[in-house]
C-alpha cells in the first residue's frame, strides 16, 4: 500500500486547499467530489506529508484533524515528552510546542497512521532528518550512572583529556552499560571542548541506541561549557540521512558502510577537532574500517579515537595484539564480569547442558574438516547439514516446551535462516507465542520491539541479537551452535545478563547449551567454563584486617546504603538529600543493621515515639499502618521491611532504639551549600570545593570533588525540582530559508561554460538545452536521450542557488551522452566535477530547506 489522502474527511482535506497558494482553489472548495479534492492536494500540494507540508499546515492540523484521533495524538505525545493525562490537555500543551524535527517526524507517522498504513517503527527513527538542539532553553538533567560507569568517565577523562592522548579502548562486558557510560563522557567532556563526534557502528539498531543516549544527555554539556549555544545531531545509513545530506554537524552517527561508500563527502563534514567513536571495536579489523581512521588522521592529525567493546579477544593471539595495536595498546578502563555480578549489575548464570546424542563428525567432509583445523569454526556447508537434524531439533523443541514456566522470556540462537525458520514454525504450532529475526528481513525492529513488551515469549535470531539489542529481562538463552570464539560466546550470554540492579534485569539467566558427540574436534567452548574463567581472579588480592569500633563498622554500613539509595534513586528520577543519621538495629540473626534517617523524617520518628503507648503493646497495629499515619504526604517513607524490624526492636526492648546523627551532616549537604551559595553571593562550585577539602564526610560520600561539585550545582538549578532524562531536552524549530524566485541565471552561458571547462571545448553532441516552463519537485535535470536536450528545472534560476550549482547539473545531464544510467563508470566520471560533494549537498540537503511554495 502507498500513502493515500483517501481516509481524511472533507472538513480537514478543504482546510487545507483553503490555506494554500493554489490557483482557482475556489473550484474545489464548491464540490464535494472526494475524488477531485484529493487529486487536487496530491497534484498540487503534497503527494505525501513531507516536513513542509506539516510545517506550513501544521495549525490545520492541530485544529481541525488531531482532536478526532485520540490513539495518534498519545503517540505524538509519548514522542514528545507531553505527559499531560486529560485530552484536552495534551491538545493544548502539543499546540504550544515549536516545529521541530522531533514533532515532525511524530505528525508524519500519525498521518500515515490515519490513512490506514500499518506504521513499521524501523521507518519512522525520530532520528530520520538531523535534530538541531537549542542549548540555551535545554536544561542540565541527572544522567544516573553506577559508581563502575563513573569510575570509566574519570577514566576517559584523564586519558582523552587530562593526559591528551590520542587512542584507547573501553573494555565492559555486554550488558554493563557501554554505550551510556561513552555518550555521558563524549557529551560532557568532548562536545563540550568544541569536538566533534563521528560514531561508528555496523547495525542500525547500535545506530539509533546511540543516537538516543546523545539526545536524551545534551543537557549534560552545559557543565563543563554553560555557555554552549546549539548543536546537531545526525544519523547517517541505509535508514537515516546520506553523507551528502548533512554536514560538518557536532554529533554524527554514521554505519561503517554508508561511511566508506561516500567517502568523498568525509573532508567536507570533518570539524576541526573530531573524535571518532568505534561501537563494537573488535570489527576494527575491517579494512573498511581501517580506510576510514587512516584518511581522518590525514585530514586531522589531532584526531582521536576511541573503542568500545565487551571481547578485545579475537580468534588467536596474534589478532589480539593486531587489535590492540590499533588502540596504541590502551585498555582506559575495563572492568571484570564477575564483579558486575558479585554485584547484582549482571545476573547470576545458571548453567544446563543438554546432550543431543548427536553424532556429528560422521558427515563432515574431508573440505569441512579441513576448515575446521585451519579457522576453528563451522564451515556454513556443515552448518546446514546440523540445521537439517531433524532428531536434533526436536531435542531443542522439547526442552523448551517441557521447561518453558522455568525459562520465561527465553532468545535462542539458531544456526542459520533456515535453522531459525524451522525452530519458529515448530514452536507456533505448539501455540507457543514466538518470533524470529534474521539479516535483512523486513519486520525486525518491530518484533524485536514485541519481545521487549512481553508480546512474545520467545525470541529466535541468527546473530542478530548478538550485539546493541537491549531486552534486559531476558530470562533463558538457548545456545545451538558449537563455537570457538570467545567474542561471539560472551555475546550470546551477554543478552540475558542484566542483573538486578539494572531497571528490569532479572537475578538469574538460564544458559541452556545443547552439546553433539564430537571424537576428534573437542574444543567448542563451553559457556560455563568460560564464564567461570572470566570469573576467576587471576591474583588475588590479600584482604587486610582492619580493627575498626562498632560505630565506624556502621558508618561503613550506613555509606554502603546510602549509595545503594543514591543509584536507586538517580536511575528513578528522585531527589536525593544526604540522610541526617541511622538507627542501629538488630535483625534475627543478631547482625547489626543500619537504617537510614532522612531530615523530613525526623519529626515522624519523635511523634511516633511519644505515641508509643498507643501502638507498642497492640500488635494489630502493623509496621505499615504506622508508616501510613505518621508519614503522610510527602513525607519520604521509610521502606516497610526497615520499618518492620524498627518495630520489633521497640516492642521487645521496650526503647527507642538508638540514634547515630550524622555530625556536619548539614555543612556539606548539596541542597544546603546551594542556599548558602546564593545568601553570601558566593560562586558554587568554588564553595563546594571548599567544603570538600574541609568536612570528612563529603569525601566519604562522594568519591571525588568533582563529583560532589556537580551535585551541589545540580541542587542549584533543580531547586527540588524531579526531571525525567530526556523531558527538557528542547530542540530549535525548523528555519525555512527565503527564496527568491526571480529569473536570474543565463542557462546557455552556464552550458558553454562547463562544455570549455570539462569537455576541451567540444560539445558532446547536444541539442537544444533550456529551462523547464514550469518548476517541479523529485528532479533537477533530464537528458532526453532521442533528441539530446537537456531540461534543467526552473526552480534552479535563482540568485539564491549558486551558478556552480547548475554548471555541475549540466555535467551530469551532458555525462548521459555516453551514459545511460547511474552505474560505477558514471560515478567516478561525475566526481571529477570541482567540488563535486559541495554541489551534491547544495542539491540534496540546502534546496530542501529553501521556502519554495510554488512549483
């Protein structure tokens, strides 16, 4: 199906014919004939609901079509950050927003949408056209990051910066958050320092991850420069914008491919200092890869580079030391897997080994086994042959479906797209609710989005998931294919390893691998032992027994938990304040616990012991009903398992259980040094410098001075105010640049021109060439191939379009001579045009900004 206007009503379709420009409009707006409406808006306005058909309607359709849509009007809101409950009201908070790209791209889906097109989300990428973010109005926003995440932006920091160094890797496994801890540094630390970032990927779903972080994070450049003004964000791929339609933009994320087939605009887009990111850097060994990096640096010796990968491991040692190479031998930061477990960032892997029986060496040829010996892998022939296994594959059915209540949300690898297609069709008629995803097959993101809201159970793919997919609640992984790289083992596992601290990560990750018979090759990797060598500290580090007093081994409880709120909090959008002391309490088990006092809950605390007669003795008061009438409204509750041990104590001892106040607790709490900045005039972050030196208990609870300045400048301007990541990110409406439509080029002497200075002064063989009588859109220039003319659009005689401009469409059209289509021999003829990529952009990027309202 193609966009049709067919489905919009009459009201809304002569709105727009009413607000136009068109000639003898009044003939339509006296008929009914639906027909003749839309042919007339389709031939003479907009065919399809471009950026300028919303940006010029926009009131329109405002007013008279998004209040009959609810569902489209909640779309456009969730795209936009409207968080208004009531209709009305989100009609008129999105009637005050500005025309930018963000709202565009979300009024183009809803269009289509309404006209009965089923929306593909891979085709509506809010980062379709380049988003230009206002800086000024944008607000600084808490971007929460583990202490681990902080720890590698320190790092980053005194590598790039503080020591100036050119080349590093950042090693975190899958599921740690690379892509989150890269974009807070690049966009605090590098954009902020007039860098320009080109970010590097293969996939367009590690594209749009990124591309998203660098949004929803902009506010965070503003505390490094507060004088930032603007910058832009733009998406280059398959999927996105061309090379030729952007320009030298602050944030470019680009696929290695789009990159490399259109190198010739990179000169043209490079700022002057440019950093360029490499997702997934183990790919660095791709010589496209390689291409790119060499003719940066010899554009911009000052260039920097920096990978991110979870597996700096490739097939040998040799390989390794080659990647490592490439990154001057600079692993900046890395952090090991079984500390992020130990922790509760990654689940817990639970192991199962299940034995095929099958025999698998019988079938293997003699080319197959050679394969095997040199590269370590599976031949794709022998692939197909396991795929084929019928008694295999019916092993991997079964233990699905006699364990699927244990699995849950279960992603299984599959061997190939015939492998993958088989375990989908077999699962469905066991009304199981599943999906699959291979290369290049349409509906990708959108079933990947369907696994994410608990859609489907289950999930196969053939490597797609491998790297940039984040489905955090991933319960089980089904492993069907033996392999000997570590890289691409870490990967698979990787998708389930989101642990309990991460928003929707589980506790534990079944790791379900279906093992063959094999006599001779033995060395597939196993999952387990693999994770357990990860896991295994290779020396040891000895602990040192410190004799502490009882009151400083609960000060260590209490900083250990009051971080724990701190994360909690941050990643919940919460405000934070530094607790006032702790209770020492004593659990079940005899071990003291510590439970934290917030100021506001002081008071509840002393009105709770002055009642205790009323509660202490009747045990039908509960902990909860306590917490309901003596911490009401907005009174920070204390959590109900802490309140529940909190009354048991006062109930068996029959006394207030002791208090620890923290001492100094107000001198240094950020919202405190915020007020006092202000009342003595004082500048923020040289106070708080101040009092960091000065009070142990700022150096206790945060970890450097910067840290602790960056929290009392965000009390500062927060004001207690709770922000959402991305809510205050505001963008700079569309500009439409004036155009001037008054005849202005002599086309015959442009021709003579290009004919002398590109053909030696022989005509090829042209006919007659003049411009067109009318202006169109989709084309600039036609060689008609029986009579040689050549057509040249009108809309190109303007003093506003350079006559370059049209010289270099004139030797495109007169190539065609000898040409007759677009093929490789044409496109190196049509790049020895001067600054053949400048003319390109002009045509496929500036023009497209130009207010032309009549073709």
């Amino acid at each position: 199906m193609r966009f049709t206007w067919e489905a919009f009503d009459l009201t809304f379709l002569k709105s727009i014919i009413e607000a136009s420009d068109i000639k003898d409009k009044d003939i339509y707006l006296e008929t009914d004939d639906k027909d003749i409406i839309i042919g007339c808006i389709t031939n003479n306005i907009c065919s399809l609901p471009d950026s300028k058909f919303i940006s010029e309607y926009r009131n329109i359709i405002d007013n008279v079509l998004l209040p009959k849509y609810d569902t489209q009007v909640d779309e456009i809101c969730k795209a936009l950050y409207i968080t208004e409950r009531s209709r009305n009201g989100k009609l008129i908070t999105l009637c005050k927003k500005k025309t930018t790209t963000t709202l565009v791209r979300a009024y183009e889906a809803a269009l289509y949408s309404i006209s009965g097109l089923a929306i593909q989300p891979q085709d509506y990428s809010t980062f379709k056209y380049t988003k230009s973010l206002d800086m000024k109005s944008t607000k600084i926003e808490e971007v929460p990051l583990y202490d681990f995440q902080e720890n590698a932006v320190s790092a980053l920091k005194k590598h790039f910066i503080d020591n100036d160094s050119k080349k590093g890797m950042l090693v975190m496994p899958t599921g740690s958050g690379k892509s989150r801890t890269a974009t807070y540094f690049l966009i605090k630390e590098m954009i902020s320092r007039d860098y320009q970032i080109l970010w590097l990927a293969h996939r367009h779903m590690l594209i749009e991850q990124a591309a998203d972080c660098f949004y929803r994070f902009a506010g965070l450049s503003k505390l490094v420069n507060p004088d930032i003004k603007s910058y832009k964000i733009s998406c280059v791929s398959g999927e996105h914008l061309r090379m030729s339609q952007i320009d030298k933009h602050e944030i470019i994320v680009a696929s290695i491919n789009s990159v490399y087939r259109n190198r010739e605009h990179l000169a043209r887009i490079l700022g002057k200092k440019v950093m360029v990111v490499v997702d997934e850097c183990h790919h660095t060994f791709a010589p496209s890869y390689q291409e790119i990096i060499k003719f940066i640096e010899k554009k911009r010796t000052g260039m920097k580079l920096l990978g991110l990968t979870a597996t700096p491991v490739r097939a040998n040692d040799n390989d390794s030391a080659t990647l490592m190479s490439l990154y001057d031998n600079n692993i900046v930061y890395t952090i090991s897997l079984s500390e992020l477990i130990k922790t509760g960032i990654l689940a817990n892997p639970k192991f199962e080994r299940i034995e095929t029986d099958e025999e698998i060496e019988p079938i293997i040829s003699i080319d197959e086994e050679k394969f095997i010996k040199r590269y370590g892998d599976l031949p794709e022939s022998l692939v197909n042959k396991i795929a084929d296994s019928a008694s295999r594959n019916k092993v991997i059915i079964e233990q699905y479906i006699e364990n699927k209540e244990k699995y849950g949300k279960t992603l299984i690898f599959a061997l190939n797209v015939v492998h993958c297609r088989f375990l989908y069709e077999e699962l469905k008629k066991r009304n199981i609710r599943v999906g699959n995803i291979y290369s290049r097959k349409e509906n990708n993101t959108e079933v990947i989005n369907a696994f994410k809201n608990n859609d489907l159970d289950v999930l196969i793919n053939v490597n797609i998931m491998t790297e940039g997919s984040d489905v955090p609640d991933i319960q089980t992984i089904f492993l069907t294919r033996p392999t000997q790289s570590e890289g691409l083992l870490m990967q698979m596992i990787g998708r389930g390893m989101r642990g309990p601290q991460s928003n929707n990560g589980t506790e534990d990750v079944n790791i379900v691998d279906f093992h063959d018979k094999w006599a001779t090759f033995r060395k597939w990797l196993n999952p387990e032992w693999l994770i357990n060598e990860e896991r295994e500290d290779s020396d040891p580090e000895k602990k040192v027994h410190k004799r502490v007093s009882y009151k400083e081994y609960e000060w260590s409880k209490c900083q250990e938990i009051y971080r724990n709120i701190l994360v909690y909090n941050k990643i919940n959008h919460r405000d934070v304040m530094i607790p006032s002391g702790w209770y020492s309490l004593c659990d079940e088990d005899g071990e003291t616990v510590c439970m934290l006092v917030f100021e506001n809950q002081l008071d509840a605390f002393n009105r709770l012991y002055k009642d205790k007669s009323s509660w202490i003795n009747d045990t039908s008061i509960s902990a909860e009903d306590l917490i309901d009438k003596y911490f009401p409204d907005f009174i920070d509750k204390p959590a109900l398992n802490d309140m529940k041990l909190f009354v048991e104590n006062f109930r068996q001892n029959e006394i207030t259980p002791n208090i620890h106040i923290i001492s100094h607790r107000k001198q240094i709490d950020p919202h405190y040094v915020a007020q006092r900045a202000s009342l003595e005039n004082r500048d923020v972050i040289d106070l708080a410098g101040e009092l960091y030196d000065e009070y142990d208990i700022a150096r206790d609870l945060f970890e450097t001075k910067e840290m602790y300045q960056e929290a009392v400048s965000k009390a500062k301007i927060y004001q207690h105010k709770n922000i959402i990541v991305g809510q205050k990110i505001e963008e700079l409406p569309i500009e439409w640049i004036p155009f001037d439509r008054t005849p202005y080029h002599d086309l015959q002497k442009l021709a003579n021109e290009v004919i002398d200075e590109m053909f030696d002064g022989v005509s090829p063989d042209l006919g007659k060439i003049s411009w067109t009588s009318k202006a169109y859109k989709g084309f600039y220039g036609r060689f008609w191939h029986d009579s040689h003319n050549i057509d040249i659009n009108c809309v190109l005689n303007s003093k506003d379009v350079d006559p370059e401009v049209i010289k270099f469409i004139l030797y495109h059209e007169m190539l065609h001579r000898e040409f007759l289509s677009h093929d490789k021999i044409f496109k190196i003829e049509e790049q020895k045009y001067p600054k053949y990529e400048y003319h390109q952009h002009f045509l496929e990027d500036t023009m497209n900004k130009f207010d032309i309202k009549e073709w």
